[in-house]
C-alpha cells in the first residue's frame, strides 16, 4: 500500500524512517483523539485537544507508527509554523462546534507539543510527540447546549469531556467520524445570559453618592420645614395677621 504523506512537514530522515516500517502497516494502530470542554458560568469556554500527528499526515493514520519526538525537533522554525497550520487546518476540518444546534467554526488554536506518553510539554527523553490544540471563546448569550459534530474524514476516533464550573462530567463520550455528540446542557449565570453591566468608574461612583447625599439633606430640610409650618400653625393666636 502506498502511505500518502504530507513530507515537506517532515524532515527528509524522519520521512525515511517512517517509510522503511510503514509495511506492517495493519500492525499500527492509532490512539483516540481526546478533547477537553471547560466551561464557565459566565459565558467563556476553552477546548484543549490532543491531536496525533498521524492523523493528518498520513490519509491511513494505521500506516505510520507513533511519529517520534526528533520529528518536531528537527524542524525548522518555518517547518514548525507549516505544522501547526496544518494541524489548525485539520481541526477545523475534522470539529464543528455546535451551539443550540447552530453550526459554529472552531475557533483558532494555540498549539504546542507534547510527550505522547503522558501529555507533559516535550522533554529530552520523550519517545513519541502529540500535539496540543487550545482554542477559546465565548458563548452567545442564549446559549444552552453545546455538541461537536465530528466530520467522517477525521481519521480516528474522538473521546470528549466536559467540564462547567470546575465540575467534570462523570461519564466521557466517544465519538465516531460522521457522528454528533450528544447535547450538553450548559448552566450560566442570569446576569451571564443578560449580559452583565460593565462596572462603574470612580467618577460615576462619586457623582452618585454626591448625588444621594444631597437627595437626603433635600428631604430631612423639607420634612423640618414641614413640620415648623404645622406647628406654627398650630399655636397661632386668634386674630394674629389680621387688620
């Protein structure tokens, strides 16, 4: 079977090598993706997904072993900005985000690498190299469900988590290409889904309870006037102010 490979993302010596033990290539077999949804009560949410880079490099991921660390090392800084829009290409291709139903683009992702083993930033002894896709946004304010609709081309499977509020959701759900997850009901905030009023600056503070100060100065001096008039009234003689 000939392996389609992107190589000008992969140096020519990693290329090789993926080449010389791509002929067991039904012997591979390649993890699930995994995401993470964290959302907050007022509207913000972050995704952070662990991407295998042999899902998009290779169009039978199964072909390729686990793509080693050195292949990111060796990259030259452009190599590595061509990786990563390739990985964003990927995503946005593979994740719809959809919100009350409603069809949303991932938005873009900060990505870096990771050990593949234990999914800590790469280090010296690190075997195999994943790749962290983070992306962040917020959510409109009506919003109450939120899915992601998994595209039949991505290449792998999908292991989604939820979180809100520091909450994590007991029971993970997996998702196949072509398949949309099932909805999860979103809890915000009422002043989130109203949207909250931006804070008061310190002019506007003052102005106010200048305002109110002088709001009860006015109605104390109007109740004491008041309440002379009546009295006054009261003790007058019969006859005073007349002619």
């Amino acid at each position: 079977m000939m392996v389609r490979i992107f190589y000008k993302w992969v140096p020519k010596a990693v290329f090789s090598a993926l080449l010389a033990v791509s002929g067991a290539a039904y012997a591979h077999v390649v993890p699930d993706m995994t995401a993470e949804a964290e959302f907050g009560t007022t509207g913000e949410y972050t995704l952070r997904i662990n991407v295998d880079p042999r899902t998009f490099l290779a169009s039978d991921p199964t072909s390729l072993p686990p793509v080693p660390a050195s292949w990111y090392r060796d990259q030259t800084p452009a190599q590595v900005a061509a990786t990563h829009e390739k990985t964003q290409q990927y995503l946005a291709s593979a994740l719809g985000l959809l919100i009350n139903g409603k069809k949303t683009p991932l938005p873009a992702c900060k990505i870096q690498a990771m050990d593949g083993a234990d999914n800590t930033p790469l280090k010296a002894e690190t075997q195999e190299v994943h790749l962290l896709a983070t992306a962040s946004g917020r959510l409109p304010a009506d919003a109450a469900t939120f899915q992601v609709d998994f595209a039949k081309n991505a290449n792998t499977s999908l292991i989604l988590l939820h979180s809100q509020a520091g909450a994590a959701e007991l029971r993970p759900q997996v998702v196949f290409p072509g398949e949309t997850s099932r909805p999860f009901q979103l809890k915000m905030t009422p002043a989130a889904a109203a949207g909250s009023a931006p804070p008061m600056k310190t002019g506007q503070v003052y102005l106010l309870v200048v305002a109110s100060v002088v709001s009860i100065v006015v109605f104390i001096g109007w109740l004491l006037l008041s309440r002379y008039r009546h009295h006054h009234r009261a003790h007058r003689r019969p006859g005073d102010g007349e002619m």
